[in-house]
C-alpha cells in the first residue's frame, strides 16, 4: 500500500537503527506522546531493536485511557436511558466504569451502537426523530474536528434529538505538566503526528523552548518513528531544543486551518480530568456557549458525578511514563485484555495492551538482557 | 485513537461546503468527508480519520524523506553528512 509499504522496508530500518546506535554517546530517554506510536513500536519490535540505551516512555496520548472514571460512568447512565441510542467508536465500550463497562449496558438492553465516523450518528438522529441520540465524543485534537463537524452539522439541520457527551483533551498542557512535574525523566519528546496534522506545531516549539528539551514532529510507521528518534537523539548529542518535523508529508507548521475553525466555532477550552494526571487546567474542549444545546451532561442533568479512580489499577502511573505496564503486579494476572481493570489495558492504543498483546512479559521486563537474547529479530 | 490510514481519491461528489470522496484503501474503498481539505482532487492520496480526510499526503515530501534515508544507508557511518 502506498505510504505505507515504504516505510517498513527492513534494510532502512536496519540502517537506521545502526545510525542511531552510533550517534549515541551517552543514555537518552525520550517519550512518545501517542499511543498509536506506541503500538507501533511494540507490534514492529523497535523497542527491542534500538540500542539499550534509548529509553523510550509511553505518553499519555490515547483518549480512552486518560478519559476519566466519571465521564464513563455518565456515558452508562445516559445509555441506561429509556429511548436513548448511544453512539460511540468501538474503544469506549469495553473501559470499565464503577459498574460495568458500555458493552455490559447493551447486554442488559441499552441501544449502544458503534459508529465508524460521528457523521453516522447525525445520519442516525435524523432517521430517528423518535429516539435522543448521543455521540461519545471522545479524543485529541486529531479528532476534535470530525466531531465538531458532527454537531455543527446536526446544528444546521435543526436536530432537536442530538447531542454529545464530551470528553476532549489536548496534548501541550497534558505533556507540561509531565515535564513540569518533580524528578521528569523526559529529556525529548516525539510528538503526536496527526494531532500535528490539525493544529501545527507552534504549540510545540513554545513547549520546547520552556523545558529546553527537542521535540520530533513523528509519524507512525517504523521509519517515521526511526526518523524522529534519530532527529531527536542528534538533537541531544549536540545540545539543541528545537521542534523538527520528520512527518513531512502530512503535518505543517499551521496544522489544517479548515479543521481548526469549526473547532474553534463549536468548542471552547477548558479544564479537563485525566485518568491518572487529575485536573489539568484548559486542557480540553466542551462546547462553545452557541452549541451548549447539544451537551449531553446538560441534556442528561448529569453534572454532578464524581468517582474516584480504582486503586488496584495503576494506569495513572503508566499514563505517566512512571511504570512499565508489565511492573503492574495485576498485568496479565488479574488484568487482561477480556477483563481489564482499567482503560489502558482496554484500547488497542494502550500500553498496558499494546505490552499485553505483543508478548512482553514481566519477565522480560525483569531480565531485559534475557529477552534480548531471545529477542527474534524482525530483520 | 488518532489512527488515520493513508488512501487514494478515486471519485468526488457533492457541493463545495461538503465534498465527500471514494478512497481506495489498498483494494478497500470507503467514503470519506472532503470538508477539511478543500484542495483534493482525484488521484492525491489523503489521510483519513473517523471518516474525514484531515490532510492531503504531500507525495513530493515523502519522496525526498524516502530519498535522504537511501543517502543515510549509502554514507553508512558518517554521522552529519545526512543533515
């Protein structure tokens, strides 16, 4: 496939990897934000290939697993909801609220459906004007687009029976307050790609200039995610702290500007909880004053929830960078992809998944240099 | 979450404000909402999140990424001829 292929052609990885090796003087640890990035690393093995001494954390960039407790405990009342179709994309339905997950709800006969774009619950709103349909709007900038333009669209076709459960975030103030945090081990940072895509990167460059540390514009194929360990670790070798874009082909300074003004007309910064980093300040988006109508926590009258995070899950840690999810003592024991303790462990983007389902044990983890030995290479 | 997969515009319906395409996703073809990328035409290649095309592949900049990776591999050691 094209844009595709090209980027997991084994002798550049091999190439690259060995550049990388011998631009190393010294350890490094970078974190990569996304966690589509960090599937990718774990399914093509990089993790295991590149020189022991990169170190690479896994951010907090999956929207199912920072969205917190409460939101998912909302989206449960909502569906439990006589006459309600509750929409979301297929992730949300398995992350365990206090009392059962989405995919429980609908065996007990609540309507949730999954839905590949948010446009297809508008289209489903219209077809049923009888029923309240809700969209679980849930992820990064990457995202918030597609789902402003869904309520933007149900806005002006004067659907009186849509609405939206928000549970946006954004990157910058999420990655600040981990570096800003006591004793960050972050010394570079492979930012999200396609969160780039639409908003650009001049968030980034003031990121980078604060805590002095390079910043890497990264795609998700192996090359690109060789590309922006290479850009990063030179950066580092020689003491830089610049943003670099190496997506290239998809990402711009300025993002996508018809994406962000119906971002801008239909939603507005604000404070958002992440699962496992608490409270961040404007960091996320509810709707603007103008489509306030098509809250669902209005709607619904659900705003006064709150839960507190369970405590034998430690995905707070691992959203963190501070754990490794295969030294959670519940991994793979307790926890498992079929019955997860928490959203990590849930989504195909989460670490505690992504370690899950490409074979890294906790054994692996205690012993590195064993696994290395059986390491089968991909090359 | 943020996946966006790479495709091919095959054909574009629909008025200005709401452009929808046909992708070619390497033999699977679905509909994908033009809104955001005004300038597509048939033949780019978009990248396509939750049934949005968020931004046409630049092909001439994939081409020189491509290009730069062959002349790492072929200058094999030297650690700044690259840059």
């Amino acid at each position: 496939m094209r844009h595709v292929d090209e980027y997991r052609a084994p002798q550049a990885i091999k190439g690259l990897i060995q550049r990388i090796a011998a631009t190393m003087t010294r350890p490094w640890t970078l974190m990569e934000v996304c966690g589509g990035q960090t599937h990718a690393i774990l399914k093509f093995g990089l993790d295991e290939l590149l020189p022991e001494r990169l170190r690479l954390i896994h951010g907090p960039g999956c929207p199912v697993c920072v969205t917190p407790l409460e939101q998912i405990d909302r989206a449960l009342a909502i569906a439990a909801t006589p006459g309600v179709i509750f929409c979301s994309f297929g992730d949300m339905l398995r992350v365990p609220g206090s009392h059962g997950d989405l995919l429980l709800a609908k065996a007990r006969g609540a309507d949730v459906r999954i839905v590949y774009s948010p446009l297809d619950a508008v289209a489903l709103a219209r077809r049923e004007p009888t029923r309240r349909v809700v969209f679980f709007a849930v992820g990064f900038e990457t995202t918030a687009p597609a789902n402003a333009m869904a309520v933007y669209t149900a806005a002006r076709a004067g659907l009186t029976n849509f609405s939206v459960l928000v549970a946006h975030v954004l990157v910058p103030p999420a990655l600040e307050a981990l570096l800003s945090a006591p004793g960050s081990e972050i010394q570079g940072l492979l930012a999200p790609g396609h969160v780039c895509v639409v908003t650009g990167y001049r968030d980034y460059e003031r990121v980078a200039a604060r805590y002095g540390i390079p910043i890497v514009v990264t795609g998700f194929e192996p090359l690109d995610l060789l590309r922006g360990v290479h850009a990063a670790v030179v950066q580092l070798e020689r003491g830089e702290a610049r943003v670099e874009n190496q997506y290239e082909r998809a990402a711009l300074r300025d993002g996508n500007p018809a994406a962000l003004q119906v971002v801008r007309d239909v939603f507005t910064v604000c404070d958002r909880k992440w699962r496992g980093l608490g409270e961040i300040p404007a960091s996320g988006y509810t709707l603007a004053p103008a489509y306030a109508g098509f809250d669902a926590v209005q709607v619904f009258g659900l705003t006064d929830v709150t839960v507190d995070e369970p405590a034998d899950c430690l995905s707070g840690l691992v959203l963190q960078g501070r754990l490794r999810p295969t030294q959670c003592p519940q991994f793979g024991k307790r926890c498992t992809p079929e019955h997860p303790l928490g959203a990590t462990m849930v989504s195909t983007e989460g670490a505690c998944a992504a370690y899950f389902h490409y074979g890294r044990t906790p054994a692996q983890a205690a012993h590195p240099d064993a696994a290395r030995e059986n390491e089968v290479s991909a090359l | 979450m943020c996946l966006a997969v790479p495709g091919r515009v095959t054909a574009i319906d629909g008025t200005e404000e709401f452009r929808t395409a046909r992708v070619d996703f390497g033999g699977v073809t679905r509909e994908a909402c033009l809104a955001f990328v005004p300038e597509v035409e048939v033949g780019d290649y978009v990248l396509v999140h939750v049934g949005f095309a968020i931004t046409r592949v630049d092909e001439e900049a994939a081409r020189l990424a491509l290009d730069a990776l062959q002349s790492i591999d072929a200058l094999d050691g030297d650690d700044d001829a690259a840059r």
